[in-house]
C-alpha cells in the first residue's frame, strides 16, 4: 500500500538543510542589521551637529527695528517737532514744559543763505552748532527754522517780521536797490511801501503794473510788488 493515501501513515519531516545553508543565512541577517544600525548612528550624528550649541539659523533680512517712542529729545539736537526756550541761551525743552517757547519746523545743514529755505511760516532762525563729547549727533553745525508756540508770529504775511519775505508782505525800497521788510499795518513810516502780491519764476511773468521786483527764495525767486500808500 502506498503510503500517501493511507491515512495512518505519518508526514515525512523535511530533510534539514546543510550546514552551509544555514550559516550563509545568518550572516545575511547579520549584515542586515549591521545596516540598520549604521544608518541610525549616521541618522543620530546628523542631528546632533544640526542641534550642536554655537550654531544658529540666521534671517538675512534682520529683524524689522521698533519705532522710538515719543520723546523731546531726539537724536539731533533742536530737531523738527523740538521746542525750545527763550532767553540769551537756547535750550532744548519739553514742548509741554512753561520754559517752552517756539518749536521746530525744519532743520538743514549749512547756513541759511546756501541751504534749504525755510518754511514761509517762519518767525525766526536759530543757527545751531552742537560740539564737545555731549554732542548727540553728526548734525553739529546748521540751522533751525523756529515758530513761536504763541503770538505775536512776525512770520505771517504783512507782519513786517521774519526771516523771509513772502506773499502778501510789504516793504520799502532804498536807492541802492534793497529793499527792507515793514509791517503792511504801519502807517508812519514816510518811505514808500511796496506790497508782494504775487510770485513767479522770471520777471516777465509779473503783471504789467509791477513796480518793483523783489527777490525771493524757492522755486519761485521773483516776487511782484506793487506800490500803495497803506492797507
């Protein structure tokens, strides 16, 4: 009878492998794991020298500076939107404070007659020069535009006042040719009064009853004038 289809017969065990067999399969495995375990040491090292102390990710674009905050004092001495005080020695004060008199509208470099002209709203120019190891900045030498914080503002048109002549002011003119600012309300003075009333970029641009030509500062040099007795 054959022994596979009898029923009682028992399963014939598989014949065991070779000797050789076997030891070629384990150091297989045993390569394997060696492997794995170099990737996660190099893993490991690859981290911990991102990770190491001294090493730090920086942003190119650096970080975005805050704003200052408000303050009297800023870095330039009798700066725009700086008051000052009155008297022989100019300080630089709170605006809020009782010592304050007159704020800042511009400041410029250099001297007044060879930089920047200053707003028409003017009263007054304070030439600046800040020196010695208490400086607080490079702007050591120039101008400052003031205005007073409280009338009387001999700035303003017509007010016979201030360091430049504008619109609307009226002056008097000498033989040589000047001419010197005077409040347009006077009514004593006995030289003849010339009133600004408009100003261009060339003389023939004036009106034809211009009577006199005075010279200005800005974009529009020429100033046209015409004679009256008072306003």
């Amino acid at each position: 009878m054959d022994e596979r289809m009898s029923s009682g017969a028992r399963s014939r065990r598989p014949a065991p492998l070779p000797a050789r067999v076997v030891l070629a399969a384990r150091v297989v495995l045993a390569a394997r794991v060696v492997l794995a375990v170099a990737a996660f040491v190099v893993a490991l090292l690859l981290t911990t020298a991102c990770e190491a102390p001294g090493r730090t990710v920086t942003d190119d674009r650096g970080p975005v500076p805050a704003p200052p905050g408000p303050s009297p004092y800023g870095v330039v001495f009798l700066g725009p939107g700086d008051c000052s005080s009155r008297g022989p020695v100019i300080r630089e004060v709170f605006c809020r404070s009782e010592k304050a008199a007159a704020t800042v509208l511009a400041r410029h470099l250099g001297t007044p007659s060879s930089g920047p002209p200053c707003p028409d709203a003017t009263d007054f120019v304070l030439h600046v020069s800040e020196t010695g190891t208490g400086a607080r900045s490079r702007l050591t030498t120039g101008y400052a535009c003031m205005r007073n914080l409280e009338p009387p503002h001999p700035g303003d048109p017509g007010q016979g006042g201030g360091p430049l002549t504008v619109v609307g002011d009226c002056v008097t003119a000498s033989r040589a040719g000047e001419v010197t600012e005077t409040a347009c309300a006077d009514a004593g003075g006995r030289a003849p009064r010339y009133r600004v009333e408009s100003a261009v970029r060339r003389r023939a641009q004036c009106p034809d009853d211009t009577d006199l030509f005075v010279s200005l500062r800005g974009e529009k040099p020429v100033g046209c004038a015409r004679r009256s007795t008072g306003w």
